[in-house]
C-alpha cells in the first residue's frame, strides 16, 4: 500500500480510531473512540506495517471501515491524512491535506499476514 511519503516522514504522532460510523460529509473525519495514540517508534512502525500491506483486487461489501489512523505532526493541528480500513472489502480511503488523489482508494489483502498483524495491532490496542 501506498501512503503519502511526506506526510509519513513528517508523521509525530497517529490516532488509532475505532469507526463507529461514516462521516456524515466527504473529507471529515470518520467518528469514533480515539482507542489510542503513537508516537516515535511506535508511530513509525504502525506506518511500516501498513506500507508493507500487499496489493489486491477491487472488492464490494458497501465499504464499512471499522478502523482508521489519523496521521498528525508534531503541531498536532490538522491531521496530514487519515487512512480508513475495510477488512471486509479489502479497501482503504484515505483523505487529508497531504493525500494527491491517486492514493485516495487503495486495495490490500485482508488475508495476508502483514493485514492481519495490522488488524492485530488495532485490537489490542483498543483492549
């Protein structure tokens, strides 16, 4: 998978949000419990994993994200991107200031093990 790489180096700290609906507007943030948050290595090693997530095809389950990260630098204002996963459909939707439209609808395989050590991560930390 493909993130934006200036917004991935210039990444402080990540939101690990636990989706409980679709935003109510395109571009603003997905509503849910703020479950926890990266920094430093942390941070950087949550990017790597999902960088590492393996391409696949184009799935239809409606789209029902249930997890999203939230990319932010250290001024903590508005977040670079957020990223918003689908472990059904295999699709990703990212939005945010740093995010060029060739990466706003990406695709992953949810059965490989780098998506399930993602899906992983995201549930004990929401523990």
């Amino acid at each position: 998978m493909q993130l934006p790489a200036q917004a991935v180096a210039a990444t402080a700290l990540i939101e690990l949000v636990r989706i409980s609906a679709l935003p109510a507007k395109r571009g603003a943030p997905y509503p849910g419990e703020v479950v926890t948050h990266w920094a430093g290595s942390e941070a950087a090693d949550a990017l790597t994993l999902i960088e590492t997530l393996p391409g696949s095809k184009q799935h239809r389950c409606g789209f029902s994200p249930g997890w999203s990260i939230r990319a932010y630098e250290d001024t903590l204002d508005l977040a670079l991107f957020e990223a918003a996963f689908c472990f059904t459909c295999d699709e990703v939707r990212m939005h945010g200031t740093a995010v060029p439209p060739a990466l706003t609808t990406q695709f992953f395989d949810a059965d490989a093990l780098p998506a399930q050590t993602l899906l992983t991560l995201f549930r004990e930390a929401a523990r």
